[in-house]
C-alpha cells in the first residue's frame, strides 16, 4: 500500500515535471520569436535612423552652399518678377 501511494506520488511528480518543460519550451519560443520581432523593428530603425542623417547631412550641405554664396561670393536671390520659368 505504502509503495503504490509513492508509485502514484512518483507518477504525479512526473506528469507535472513534464508539463512544467512542455510549458517552458512554449514560453521560450514565445520569447524567442518576440526577440526577432523586435530585431527585425530595430534594424528597420536603424535604417531610417541613417536615412536621416543623410538627410541633415543634405541639407546642412545646401545651408552652407547658400551661406558662402550669400556671404563670399555677395550673390542676392532675384527678385520674384525677374525669375524666367523654363518649360520642358
């Protein structure tokens, strides 16, 4: 009697043992697939981030055009009546 109360505590032990593994095993991919979510969304970030500074880098790049033009070269934008519109 004693032995088949251990055998069915052993059995218990078992079954909820290998329950509890199935249930990290599900828990660790659910983990695993939301860190490649959320790489993915980085390296989309990433790339946007480089977008951008690209960006500034333009237009910083035509700031300083215009400033040397203003400033060096003394050149002044036309008035408006006096800009020629050229169709292609």
């Amino acid at each position: 009697m004693i032995t088949n109360r251990l055998l069915s505590a052993a059995g218990i032990a078992l079954l909820i043992s290998a329950l509890a593994v199935i249930y990290s095993k599900y828990y660790s991919r659910l983990i695993f697939l939301e860190i490649q979510k959320q790489e993915r969304a980085l390296d989309q970030y990433e790339v946007e981030w480089g977008q951008m500074q690209l960006e500034q880098m333009m237009l910083v790049e035509q700031n300083r055009v215009e400033l040397v033009a203003r400033e060096k070269l003394k050149l002044v934008m036309p008035l408006r009546k006096k800009i020629i519109y050229i169709k292609p």
